[in-house]
C-alpha cells in the first residue's frame, strides 16, 4: 500500500522527527509503515506492508494500512491510496 497525503498542524518536536526519520533511500513497506517528507514536512508518502490473509480483497488491506497510518498520530489528509498485490506482479528475470 502506498498512501500520499499532506500533514495537518504539527508540532515543532513531530516535525523534527519526520525530518530526521525520512529517508528516502531507507523508505520500506512494512507493517508499522515507513514516511518519507518533501523539504518542508508538508507532503507525506507512507508505504505500508500490513498482514492479510489470502482471502482478503483489496479493500480491507486498505483499511489496515490506514489503521497504521493512524497509528502514528499525526494529523493529515489523504490524497490517494494505491493498492498492488505482489502476488499478482510477474518478475521478468534477464538471461
């Protein structure tokens, strides 16, 4: 799941600490979810690995990834979730 958003009013201490803890080249999907943040702290893409089970469809994974979203506490605004199913994904492997 990826989930691009803006951040509402934070605080000087949550805003330091999204700066600090964002970085683009470390940015994972796990289950707790991992930020990365423009410049500014005011955009946010939060990628999202959350556990579901072979028989769940692409709504209740979103809403897991948004449950961990919220988790963090930060206010914000959802702009677009993105769903894929790595199960469904063909790996093309160079000769």
């Amino acid at each position: 799941m990826t989930v691009r958003g803006v951040f509402g009013e934070l605080s000087p201490q949550a805003r330091a600490a999204l700066r600090e803890g964002s970085d683009p080249f470390q940015a994972a999907y796990t289950g707790a979810g991992t930020f990365t943040t423009d410049p500014a702290v005011s955009a946010f893409t939060f990628r999202c690995s959350p556990a579901t089970g072979p028989d769940d469809d692409e709504e209740s994974a979103a809403k897991l990834a948004l449950s961990a979203l919220a988790a963090h506490g930060h206010p914000h605004r959802i702009l677009d979730v993105a769903v894929t199913d790595l199960s469904t994904v063909k790996i093309r492997r160079r000769r």
